[in-house]
C-alpha cells in the first residue's frame, strides 16, 4: 500500500485502486474497514500522522521535495536532457552519473505483480536504461571511448537485443582503432536478431556497419557545422511566442532531443519529426516550446508556417506559396524567385545546403502538402505536426513518429498549478483530480478551465467542476470569452469539417452509443452498413484522430469528443434517424446477448423476442467460450444500454437485455452488474406497468442477493415472484422462484421449508413440461437431502438432474450436479467415486469459464483428499479455490481462509508435539 502511495505521491489515490493493488481487483467485502486499518499502520509507521490525508476518492500521501529517489532520478535526467539541448557534454555526463548513483537494484522489487506498479516499474527501467544510453553518449562525445569499451560490453551481454548499446560500442571500438572489432559486433548483432526475431538490423546499425567499412569521416568526434555567412543579413528567426507555464511532456522532449542527436550525422539524412495527435492536445505548443530550447544549436536561423491544415482561417496552405515565403526569408530577391512549386522547392534546397537550420511545418494537412517544403541536406531538422498521421511522409522520408497523446494525470494537475496556482490547487486535490477528468486530460481543455477560474478567483475548483458536470454546456464552458478560436468546439469542428461525408456522419453516430467503448460489429449495425464499410470509416477517424483504436476491432472516443459527436449529431442528423440508429444498436445487443445465453444455458426459458431488425443480426457466437468472451468484451456497453433504454423509455430492452443476461451473470458472478441492470429494469416495467417483466427480473435479482448472501433482500423479492407468478398465471415464474428460494433457505439451515419449495417447484416444472426446471428442482432435492444426511436419497436425486441436464446440454448444470455426487460420494466414504465426480465438474467448470464452480470443485477436492490422509494436496487445492474466491470477492473464502487457518494451526501443534 505504500508502494502504490509512493507511485502517486501528492495526488490523491482512490480506494478502488488501493483495493485493486491490494486484492488484484476481487476485494473482500471487509476492504473498506482493511483499508483504513492498513492507514492506520502506516500513520504510525512513518511517525507523522498527517502525511497521510484521507482525500476524496482515496488517499494522499505528502512527499516532499528530494525524499522520492524515483523523482529525484526523474528531475535529473531531465536536467541532463536539457544540458543536452545545450551541447554541455560535461554537464550532461555529470548530471546522469548523479542520476544512476541513485539505483540499488531493481525498481519496486518484489512488487511489480501489482498492477499500478508494474507499469512504474517497467516505466523507471525504461528511463534507466535510456539515460545508461545517454550518459555513454556524452562519454563519446567527450572522447572517452577507450574506457567505455568494458562498460559497453557488459551493457551489450545484458541487454542484447537493444541496439542503441551496440551501436555505441560499434563507435567506441572504431574511435579506439579497432575497427574490426567494431565490425565483428555488427555481425554478432545480427545473428541475434535473426536467430531470436527473426529480423535484420535496424537502418542506425546498417548505416554504421556501413561507414565502418568505408572509414567515413563522420564517426569521428564532430566539429560544429559551419554557418554560412550571410553578410551582415540576420538569420530568420520566425518562431512564434513559447507558451508561459509548459509543463510536462517529459517523453515526447527525450524522443526529440534523441532526434536531435542525430541532425548531421548523415550528410545526406534530414531528420524529421513527424508530430500527430488529436485537436486540442497541445502538439503547436510542444513543438513551439521545444525549438525554442534548441534554436542556438541551429545558428542559421529557424523557419516557421501555419499550413492550415485545420483552420477557420482559410484553406490549406499552398506549398508554392510557403516556399515563397521562404525563400523570401532567407533573403532571396524576390525577382529571382521561379514561378513554378518544382523551381522554388529545388531552389529552396539549394538554399538550405550546408545551412543549420530548424524547420517547423505545423499544422499539416497531408504527406504531400510538406513534401516540398523538407531540406535536402542532413545539417538541417524538420519538425512536422498534423492531426493526421502522416503514413505517407513516414513511410517515403523515413521520418520518425512523435506520437502527442492526452497529458498523465500528474501533468494534468501541474498545468493546473501552473495557471491557476499551486495554493488553490493543492487546496482542493479532489476537485482538481475531478477537473482533469472532467477535461479529460486534454490541454487545451485544462488550459481554458485553469482560466475560468484563475479569473474567477471566488469560484472554487468544486464549484468549477459542478458547472462543467452538465455535457449540454461543457463545450460552451470550454472557451474564451474574447475569442472564438480558442475553444474546445472550435478546435474540433475543423477536424470534423474536413472529414468525408461517410466518416463525418460515423462520427456523429458514435457520439450517440451509449457505452465507453464500440466494437466493429455494433459499430457497422449503429451506422446501418456493412462491416467492411464501417472499418474504413472507423480507420479514417483514428487516423485524424478523432477516435481511438484500443485493441484489435475495438475503439473507444476521447471523452469531449463524445459530447462534440452528440452535438453534431443533434444538428446535423435528423431525429428519426438517431433514434433508430441508437434502437438498432439496442437491438443487436439485446439479441447477440439471448445468443450468448442460449450457448451457455441452452435449456433455459426465454423471454419472447420480436424478430432482429433489418441490418441487426446477432453476432455469432459458436461455443460458450465465445459467448463468455463476448460479454466480457461488452460488459460495460451492455450495463450502458440498458440504462440508456430505461431513460429512453424502451421498457422491453431495459428488462429483457438483464434477464438474457442471467447466465452470463451467474458463470462470472458480475454480481454488481447483475443486480445494478435489474434494478434499472425493475423501474422501467414498474413505469410501464409489465407485471410480466417485473416477474421475471424480481426472480433473477433475489437469486443475485442470494448469491451474495444479501437474504432479506432475497426473500423480499422471492416472495414477490411467486405471488406475482401466480398473479398473472406464470406457472414458471413460481417454480423458478420456488426453485431458488429453496437454494437461500438451504444455505440458512431451514431444511424443511427448502425441501417444500423445491418439491412444489419440480411438481410445476414436470407439470408444464419443462425439463430444465425439472433438472434444477432435482439437482436441489440432492443437495438438501445431502445437507440432512440422507447421501443416498441425495444421489438418486442427482442422476435424475444430470441425465435431464445431458438431455438439454446444459453444460453448467451438468458441472454443478457432477460437483454434488462428488459431496454425496465423501459422506458415504467412497473417496474414489467422490474424486472422480469431483474432477470431471471442475473440467465441466473449467470448459464453460465457470470460476465459481471450479472454486467448488477444487475445495470439495481438497476435501477428499484431506479425507485420504493427503494433506498436502488438499492444502494445495484449497489454496487454489481461495485465490478464485477471493477473485470473485465470493463470500466462501472466509471460510476456505479458516479452513486453511486451522489447518496449518493443527500441523504446528503436531510439530511441536514432536
């Protein structure tokens, strides 16, 4: 817990992801009380109670500055890096030998299995080892390369498929006359990769071994590149104002002052970087702020140009017309300017040639737009940004990509501190952590939200984030009052102008899906066309952008762009048609959710369906490992739909999506989804008044109380089901509450009132003819006539459910009854038979992703095997069913604990008899 503290010093952390940290997403249902048991300890631990401060949503624990060696570590590779942008080579040595002096051994060692760590963990190496890199790099520079050599050896034998490390020793052993040694590291180099990747060498070690070869001048320590005299003319300096208050984006500056290392190392090489990220995310600034840190190291001068490729301020530029903007800068006469692009952009390279020089060609519209406005020659660099991501300029210059993504949540809160002022900021730490959510860490957003209260200074941050709460104004909020230009909606309306026609209304019709997050099949049936169509609009949007692809065929919409997406859509689409894209993606989920169920509990009853809706098939889903997949992948969009259907008023997808959920609930025990979509469904057919609806969900919803142990709650309702089965004269709805009542009653020791439920409800059941029920009400005669002692009677029972469960393949009723004649077989004493059933259920379990049955399966095992005198075995099989139970927050790990407890309590008291 003081890890995870440490990763988030000064910034609250919630209690879920304390609780994540600490329990691996399953907390018990004692988390809270632990937490604050386990704060109490380190209050007292660390001597200052206060350093630990209970901040909404979670904790916060105070460092101050110079006791986190992680950021100390940080904040002076960065001071590194900026004596870097400086050409200080010593200083840089000095700063980075300080830096790694403060490693001992690995980072959050014996904690990187947690989560939130590991990703630090892995972050730090990563930074480590970069500035291991950096800091041999100003070695070279300094002319050390003779004592390099051990180190870069060692470095090399460590981590031998990082290149940079060999490339370096390559260039040590060739300064130190040795030069084929050099070449003997190329191709051992190669023969790694190519064995264990199966890859070649990447294009800096190729281009290496090659100037090996050839002796070439260039890897010898370099002069500075000599600035042509311009007698007397000043080098154009046409770099807009750095913006005040930058702060963060600590990776994309070491990625550029990495390129910047290599500007003039290839005569005939231009370095570029090619910028992209969506609208608002700060790419002009970061670009701006970094060529003003590095324009002394480009003495002939820096160009600039808007291209406008988004912009209200008129069409793309032209390049004919840049590059006489250009050549005018670099103070060429302007009769002597050709007419033609070909002509000037040759001359402007002509220009250029042995010239230092910084070009910035921000806001880019396409490949080709720039194409004519990059350098010829190595001794210059060009910085490219664009919204686009600029496949075409990367894949014919070989310019490296500077992904510019959303700003962490620390550099989310220090721009805040920046503008608004650490007092109030740090005075109100959860109002400012619910600002950034609520700006969705994009820095525009933060910027002009930081604004309206720096100018406000009587509005608190709580009272900020209670304006920006409602999605029909936030938009509005995010804005300058004096100028239009500078607000969230502008910034994304030029993105959305500029989009085809198709890929235009897809992402308006995105913005009305109700879940986080859309794969490509709901995608397509929402925008009403084929799949093939929609994954190239979907490509198009990520591609400026606009949307986000997380994983494979799934894609997820920044968080104001969804509330910009819904505004489009309410202008620009007309009502009918949202509505009935927003019922078709209803429906497709409705119906592909009663497909799941239908793999995984096929002899289920099921609610009457209207046919799917033209261009709303169900997806298919041909084994219940799919349709488990499936829902796991929806899960949240499935929660959504059905609250967004009981706003909406669709009374029959608000409680039929839950109800054909059930199965799918039951084999995961989403537990809080479970009873959360009921609850949403029991209010939309008590609003419309769907006696029928409320009868089915009032079953579903008391079986999930019972689950959790919840038994009022889980009477309450049962009652209620039979009465209202027998109300509306649903003869199934009764048996079925009868059913599992009878399950609560016999986990609460009321024997006799659950052998008369589940009696009743198998007579219902055989009445009607439904074999299901029928094998459910059998499977629970077994289990109360084992629970009062009666295994024979119990087994009986049992083969009669297993074989009705076989004739409807029900797999999950058929691990569930294997489960219970392996308990009947142990209290008869026949272990065989009983490990034998108890085996084949938690394969059945297993087949089926049913956790809870195989947590079950595996402690009846440990059971068994306890039974035959194989301790060891059964603690092993106990500890597994534990760790599923306490995954599944199940409430019989308490007693598995216990279990385990007493047992190791017993061995040591044999020990010590001993």
């Amino acid at each position: 817990m003081l890890a995870v503290l440490l990763r988030h010093a000064n910034s609250p952390v919630s209690d879920d992801l304390l609780a994540d940290a600490l329990w691996g997403g399953r907390p018990p249902r004692s988390a809270p009380a632990n937490l604050r048991m386990y704060v109490h300890t380190l209050r007292r631990t660390l001597g200052r109670p206060e350093r630990i401060a209970r901040i909404a949503p979670g904790y916060a624990l105070t460092v101050e500055p110079g006791e986190l060696d992680a950021q100390r570590f940080a904040d002076l590779v960065g001071r590194g890096r900026s004596a870097g942008e400086c050409a200080d080579a010593s200083a840089v040595h000095a700063t980075l030998s300080e830096a790694l002096a403060l490693w001992r051994g690995d980072a959050y060692t014996g904690l990187t299995e947690v989560p939130p760590l590991h990703d630090e963990a892995v972050r730090l190496d990563e930074l480590r080892l970069a500035a291991i890199e950096e800091h041999v790099s100003a070695g070279l520079d300094l002319g050390r390369h003779g004592e390099l050599v051990p180190e870069l050896r060692a470095l090399a034998a460590e981590h031998p498929l990082r290149e940079g490390y060999r490339a370096q020793l390559m260039l040590a052993l060739y300064r130190s006359g040795r030069q084929a040694e050099a070449l003997e590291v190329y191709r051992e180099t190669r023969r790694v990769l190519t064995e264990e990747l199966g890859i070649e060498p990447g294009l800096r070690l190729r281009r290496l071994e090659a100037a090996v070869l050839a002796g070439d001048p260039s890897l010898d320590l370099a002069a500075p590149v000599r600035a042509v005299p311009q007698a007397g003319r000043p080098a154009p300096q046409q770099l807009p104002a750095d913006v005040s208050g930058f702060s963060g984006r600590t990776g994309e500056l070491a990625k550029l002052a990495g390129l910047l290392q290599e500007t003039g190392t290839r005569p005939n090489t231009v370095v570029i970087a090619s910028m992209s990220g969506m609208a608002g995310v700060g790419k002009t600034t970061l670009a701006v702020h970094w060529a003003h840190r590095v324009r002394h190291r480009f003495p002939d001068g820096t160009l600039f140009v808007d291209l406008r490729g988004y912009s209200r301020a008129g069409p793309p530029a032209r390049p004919d017309e840049v590059l006489d903007g250009f050549l005018r800068a670099l103070h060429v006469p302007p009769a002597a300017i050709p007419s033609t692009l070909e002509e000037r952009a040759a001359l402007y390279r002509s220009q250029l040639d042995r010239r230092r020089m910084l070009i910035v060609l921000d806001n880019a519209a396409s490949s080709a737009q720039v194409s004519s406005l990059l350098p010829g020659t190595g001794d210059c660099m060009a910085v490219v940004t664009s919204r686009g991501s600029m496949s075409g300029l990367v894949v014919r210059t070989g310019a490296r990509r500077v992904p510019v993504d959303l700003l962490s949540q620390a550099d989310s809160l220090a721009l805040l501190r920046e503008v608004i002022g650490a007092v109030r900021v740090d005075a109100e730490p959860g109002a400012a952590v619910e600002l950034t959510r609520l700006c969705a860490n994009l820095p525009l957003a933060l910027r002009l939200a930081a604004e309206r209260a720096a100018i406000r200074p009587r509005l608190t941050l709580a009272g900020l984030t209670r304006e920006l709460q409602d999605e029909r104004r936030r938009l509005d909020l995010l804005a300058a009052a004096d100028d239009e230009t500078v607000a969230v909606r502008a910034a994304f309306h030029w993105s959305y102008r500029a989009l085809p026609p198709d890929a235009a209304r897809t992402f308006r019709l995105l913005g009305l899906h109700p879940g986080p997050d859309i794969g490509l099949d709901a995608a397509a049936v929402l925008t009403a066309q084929e799949t093939r169509l929609a994954r190239q609009q979907l490509e198009a949007l990520t591609d400026v952008h606009l949307l986000q692809e997380t994983m494979p065929g799934r894609f997820r919409m920044h968080d104001l762009l969804r509330v910009y997406a819904r505004d489009r859509a309410t202008a620009d689409e007309p009502e009918p048609e949202r509505d009935a894209a927003v019922r078709r993606v209803l429906d497709w989920y409705l119906h592909t959710a009663d497909a799941a169920d239908r793999v995984l509990m096929p002899g289920r009853r099921r609610v009457p369906l209207d046919p799917p809706r033209q261009a709303c098939e169900p997806a298919a889903l041909p084994s219940p490992g799919a349709a488990l997949t499936w829902c796991e992948e929806e899960r949240l969009n499935l929660v959504a739909a059905t609250r967004h259907a009981a706003e909406a008023g669709l009374h029959d997808v608000a409680w039929k999506l839950p109800f054909t959920l059930w199965s799918y609930f039951s084999l995961r025990t989403r537990w809080t989804d479970w009873i959360v979509t009921h609850d949403l469904g029991l209010a939309a057919v008590r609003d419309g008044g769907d006696r029928y609806g409320e009868a089915h969900l009032l079953t579903s919803i008391a079986n999930a109380y019972r689950d959790v142990h919840r038994f009022d709650e889980a009477f309450e309702r049962f009652a209620a089901a039979v009465a209202m089965g027998r109300e509306i004269g649903e003869p199934w709805i009764e048996a079925s509450a009868r059913t599992l009542r009878s399950v609560a009653l016999t986990d609460l020791r009321r024997f006799d009132e659950a052998m008369g439920d589940c009696t009743s409800a198998d007579r219902i059941f055989r009445a009607i003819g439904d074999r299901w029920g029928e094998a459910w009400a059998r499977y629970q005669l077994g289990e109360i006539c084992g629970r009062i002692r009666r295994p024979a009677e119990g087994i009986e029972h049992s083969r009669q459910a297993l074989a009705l469960f076989e004739q409807v393949e029900d797999h999950w009723g058929i691990s569930r009854t294997l489960w219970a004649l392996g308990l009947a077989y142990r209290d008869l004493g026949r272990l065989e038979e009983a490990e034998d059933h108890s085996r084949r259920a938690l394969d059945a379990a297993r087949a089926i992703g049913n956790r809870l049955g195989e947590g079950f399966a595996l402690l009846n095992l440990g059971k068994i095997r306890n039974d035959a005198g194989d301790t060891l075995a059964a603690h092993r099989l106990w500890r597994q069913a534990l760790t599923i139970f306490e995954q599944l927050g199940a409430p019989q790990a308490d007693r598995v604990r216990a279990r385990l407890t007493a047992a190791n309590g017993a061995q040591g008291v044999q020990r010590s008899g001993a």
